[in-house]
C-alpha cells in the first residue's frame, strides 16, 4: 500500500489560509497538535474525505518552516505525506540509497518517517504507516475525532499533488527510486489512490509543491467562494495558501 494520505502547506500566518481553506473548500478543522510547538510551529488539521490538508505556520524566528517560506518567496505547499503498510522494509531502502531520515517519529501506533528534503529534492517527503493498516482508517496526526468533522458538500477528496522542478524528468526519477515506483510517460508516480506529478518550474520560484487535483461535490460553488474571498481562480482552479487547488 502507499497512499496519498496528507499534504501540508506553510504559512506565514496559519488563521487567514485556514479560514479560506474553509469558507473555500467547505471543510472543518479537527485537531490541532501541540507537538509541532517543539519546532516552532502552530498547526491545523482539516479532513477533505477521508484523508487531510495541514496547515502550519511558524510561530517564533529561526524555524526551518520560516526559512522555506522565504526561499521560496511566500506561503506554499511544504509535504507530501504518503501511507504505508510496510515503514521497516522503506526505511532499509532509503539508508541502502543514502537518503537521510530527517525526523523520526515513533507514537505507538504510528510509525513516521520524514526523509531529508536536500537528497529527495521537490519538497518534503514523509512516508507514515498506521499500525490499524485500514486504508482511509485511524490517522494519528488527525487525531482520534477527525471523522466527527468530515463535510461531504464542498472538497470530498485530494488525487493527485503536483510539484515543479527545473529538471522535472531528473526529479520524478529520484522519487520513483525513493518510493520504489515506476515512473509514467507523463512524469507521474502511480499511487493506490492517484499519483504524484511532475512539472517544469516556471513561475520563478524554484522546486516545491505548487498544486492539487481534489474533487468536489459542486467545483462552481468553491469557485465562486473564492471569487468572493478575493482569491485567484481560473475555469477550474482556485489559489489558497499559495497552491492551486485544480478541482474536478
């Protein structure tokens, strides 16, 4: 099994890009984790269907969070966080390719891994399995709540995350030898419930995570909210949090 399970945007201030996430989108927050304070941090946990947006926001100077707000030249996708069923078997092949674990995360029941940004290049990857195994089940970053604030009338689920890159064909590689994934004809990684995409970077702000395919129940009525927040659209895409949420 790997899944998209949860993808997390940086903020400069977390309540203005949770508030749109909301209004926008039509979801709900379900938990907040102290744990993240430990590196600076405030965050928020959204469920779109059965799998999640995270928002987090720097809360002091000197955070690793700030730092990529400001290479990057503003808020933004941060990780992309997969779901696994076999987290011992991964992390032999990410030491036997030589790619550095970043953060350790051991809850019992969740087993997490984050692995260094500067040798998996894009953005953050983390690739997390849950000991309860069940596909769209138990999420322990969630907390254990989430399900009582799922909405279904808005976002009802993430597809695909997109990142660009200035060599698109070298980074897609890269990932598909991480994550022990074929790569497509068409610069994507299959994934048990969509994929990762690659792209040529061509606004100016260097590798990262720019976008989201998500399906909706209405996609007009999200991009109409948006219009009335002030936020960029286009004939199937809104920007929040400086990603486009492509929406089908």
């Amino acid at each position: 099994m790997l899944r998209l399970r949860q993808i997390c945007l940086v903020a400069s201030e977390l309540r203005p890009v949770v508030e749109d996430i909301k209004a926008v989108l039509q979801l709900d927050e379900c938990f907040h984790d102290p744990a993240v304070a430990e590196y600076g941090l405030e965050n928020a946990l959204l469920p779109i269907g059965r799998d999640f947006l995270e928002v987090v926001a720097p809360t002091r100077e000197g955070t690793a969070a700030g730092r990529y707000i400001e290479r990057r030249g503003g808020d933004g996708g941060y990780i992309v966080i997969l779901q696994c069923d076999d987290a011992d078997r991964r992390r032999a092949h990410y030491q036997a390719l030589g790619v550095r674990i970043a953060n350790a995360m051991d809850y019992g029941d969740f087993d997490g891994t984050q692995l260094h940004p500067k040798d998996t290049g894009g953005c953050m990857l983390e690739v997390d399995q849950q000991a309860d195994g069940t596909p769209n089940g138990p999420w322990h970053p969630a907390g254990n709540d989430w399900e009582k604030s799922m909405r279904t009338s808005g976002a009802v689920g993430m597809t695909s995350a997109i990142i660009q890159s200035q060599n698109p064909v070298a980074l897609a590689a890269r990932w598909g030898e991480i994550l022990d994934k074929p790569v497509a004809a068409n610069l994507s990684i299959p994934l048990d419930n969509g994929a990762i995409k690659f792209t040529e970077a061509r606004d100016g702000r260097g590798d990262g995570l720019i976008a989201l395919q998500i399906t909706a129940k209405d996609p007009a009525a999200i991009i109409t909210a948006a219009k009335a927040r002030g936020l960029p659209t286009g004939a199937h895409s809104v920007t929040i949090g400086g990603v486009v949420f492509h929406i089908s």
